[in-house]
C-alpha cells in the first residue's frame, strides 16, 4: 500500500490488511495507533519528508523486522515502536544525517546518546551492555527483550521509564545504580528468570507491580526513602522467601505481597500505620508477622489464605476488626482500648 497524504490519521488504518507498507515523501506525520494490530504488516518504508511517529503507531503489528528512519524525521513520541508480545523487530536503522536520532548495532538512542529509545525485542543477544554515555532509558525500552539474560547499566544512568524491562524473561539479574531516584510501573513485570535485583542505597518512589511475577526472586531488600508500599510491586513473586522492608514505610498497599507463597516471616518497620486489601493474601508460607504499633487500620482481608500463618504479635492498640486464618496466635504486647477486638 501506498500512502499521500500529508497526515495518517490516529487509528486510520487500524487491523487492516496490509502487507507492504510505503509512506511518500509528502506524508509529514503519522499519528498514535495508526498502524496498530496490522497482523500481516512485514513491511515498512518511510520516505524523506516525515517528521513525526505518534505512539503506539505499530503497536501489536508483530511481523515487522526492521524500521529505516529518514533524515527529516524529528519527533518520535513515546512507544511509537512498542510492537508487543509477538513482535519479531530486529533492527534499526537511522540516516545518518537524521539530526535527532541515531542507531547503534540496531538499537535506537536520540542523537547524543544520551536516551536509549528502543531495543529490538528479538535481537540475537545474550547480554547487552548500555553505553556509558546513557542516561536515561524510556519507557518501554526492553520489553519483551526475551533473549536477554543480561543487561548491564551504566553508573551514570539517571532515570528509567515505565515498563522499561517488562517481559524481559531470560534476564537473570540487574543492578540499578544509585543516580535512578525512581523504579517506576512494571519496570520488571514478569522478568520471570530474574533471580537477583540490586536497588539503589535510597529511593523516592518504587512503581507499582514494578516487580511483580518474578517468579524466580527470592530475596528482596526495599531501600529507603519513601512512605508506601505501592500497589502488588511483589505480587506473584512466588519463590521469595525473604524481604526487608525499610523504617520510613507508613502503608502496605492493596495486594503488595499477594501470592509470594514461598514468604514465611515477615517484620514490618514501627512506622507503618495501615496495612490494605490483600497485602499478604496468598502468602500461605507465611508463619509469623507483627502488627506495630501506630497501625489504626487492617483490612479484613490482609491474611486471606495465609494458612500457615501461627502468629500474630500486636504491638500497639488497634480497633478494626480484620480476619484471622484458623489456628493462629494472637499476641497482644499493647494495650487495646476498652470495647476494641482484635479479630
């Protein structure tokens, strides 16, 4: 197929049939989503002229090997080449007179190098070390990398995007220097070989699901420097066994730990005051935990399917009611005020 105009529109040619796809010289931008879900789109050529990919433009149009970029394109929008699960990219390639973008042994980087955009999720690669020159990695950059099984990142490096390394299922470890001040959203969603990940000394924020379904992990430290456990950043991570967890932490979110069936003791800093939905529901390991101190609220479903779980230690006065597995030992080490029940 062959394409004029001057704008493909958001979506024009979504789940069409199209094989081959050439846009000429007068197109200018190609807006979010306008080749998504292409099934048979193996081919694409981009003329001198365009200036701007939208996001998602490709997105789960999975038989596209290679992209060729043209000097005059100036804008790449976020995850404008984020293909999906099935995707077989091998390759980019930029013009090198192209003043904004460049690529290097087929990964793609803004011109200085200084952001990795994109790495061909089927790249024939082992490992892969990102260059020095590095400093931030968007969103999106390795998923569904699931070759890899080692990436190494620089001490320079600054920040990473969500979902960065989302379905990277060979990878075995990373280590996160200390400049990132933040490991956001499902940054290593479903890394399910990843057996080690070493965190920065301090941290402003850790994502939701950051890690969530990696099933090989087994030992998790949480740095400090910030006040909530977010939502499932553990959940599924079915092989840990232990976690630290940081004074500074004040909540554990809905489903933090839902499904770590492999966890068998947990010590949560004084400073926590609120456990949420299914924090630990699933945990059925889990065999001694402590309520500190300042806590005013459990959710009645906290300890769903904790079977194992024989003791409780409260350490302080609290009066929501929540539910307690069949069999385990409430120790009360504070005082309850008068008419409050523990269970």
């Amino acid at each position: 197929m062959r394409i004029g105009c001057d704008t493909v529109e958001e979506g024009r040619f979504c789940r069409r049939r199209i094989r081959s796809l050439n846009l000429s010289g007068k197109v200018r931008r190609v807006e979010s989503r306008a080749f998504s879900e292409c099934g048979s789109l193996k081919e694409v050529t981009f003329s001198e002229g365009l200036e701007s990919i939208g996001s998602f433009a490709f997105q789960d149009s999975p038989l596209i090997r290679r992209f060729h970029l043209p000097s005059t394109l100036a804008e790449i929008e976020e995850d404008a080449f984020f293909i999906g699960y099935e995707g077989i990219l091998e390759e980019f390639a930029v013009h090198p007179d192209n003043p904004a973008y460049r690529s290097v042994d087929g990964v793609l980087f803004s011109k200085d190098m200084g952001t990795l955009i994109q790495f061909p999720q089927s790249k024939d690669l082992a490992s892969y070390e990102v260059p020095e020159t590095v400093r931030s990695i968007a969103p999106d950059a390795f998923a569904y990398a699931r070759k890899l099984e080692r990436i190494d990142l620089p001490e320079g490096l600054e920040s990473i995007g969500s979902g960065a390394f989302e379905w990277c299922e060979s990878l075995r470890s990373i280590s996160i220097p200390d400049g990132v001040k933040e490991v956001p959203s499902y940054a290593f969603f479903c890394c399910y070989s990843l057996e080690e990940a070493e965190l920065p000394d301090r941290l402003d924020h850790l994502g939701f699901e950051s890690f969530a379904n990696c099933t090989m992990l087994k030992e998790f430290d949480i740095p400090p420097g910030f006040d909530q456990l977010d939502y499932a950043i553990l959940g599924g991570c079915e092989a840990l066994e232990r976690v630290s967890i940081p004074e500074g932490v004040a909540e554990v979110n809905n489903s933090a730990f839902l499904g770590c069936s492999s966890l068998k003791e947990v010590r949560l800093p004084s400073t926590v005051v609120a456990m949420w939905e299914k924090a630990f529901a699933g945990c059925r390991s889990l065999e001694e935990i402590n309520i500190p101190p300042e806590v005013y609220h459990v959710s009645d479903d906290v300890f769903q399917g904790c079977e194992s779980l024989r003791r409780i230690v409260v350490e302080g006065t609290i009066g929501s009611r929540y539910w307690v597995p069949e069999g385990a030992e409430v120790v009360q080490s504070g005082l309850s005020p008068p008419g409050k029940n523990l269970v």
